[in-house]
C-alpha cells in the first residue's frame, strides 16, 4: 500500500484515543472529498492488477525458483 496513492496509513497505535480521533479524521476527509475517494480506489484498483495478475506471480515465481 502506498499511503496518499492507494490508502491511507494511520500514524497512531490501534487502541488508542489518538488512533481513534485520526481515523475519523480521515475517514471524514474521505467521505467530504469523493475526488481523493476515487482517486485513491483507481490506483489501488490498477496496482491490485498489476502487482497480483497470473502474468505477475508467475514472473515472480520464475525468478525466485532461479535462485
């Protein structure tokens, strides 16, 4: 995950009062700005493709069987 281009990493420790409020934070963020929102799930929608298609594990397989 890319925080800003596919998702959003939160600083602060699950469990906390911190974690709480910046989580709402953003999730506000999210639901107020639709364009960061799709913008955020078409990356992540192409990276998704790219990185776990067939022709991507299989590649990665070849190579780390030539180790």
């Amino acid at each position: 995950m890319e925080h800003g281009k596919s998702g959003i990493i939160l600083d602060n420790l699950p469990g906390t009062s911190e974690f709480e409020e910046e989580f709402v934070i953003k999730t506000l963020s999210l639901i107020t700005d639709s364009d960061h929102l799709l913008s955020l799930q078409k990356y992540a929608h192409e990276r998704a493709k790219k990185l776990f298609s067939w022709d991507s594990i299989a590649e990665d397989w070849i190579n780390f069987l030539k180790l």
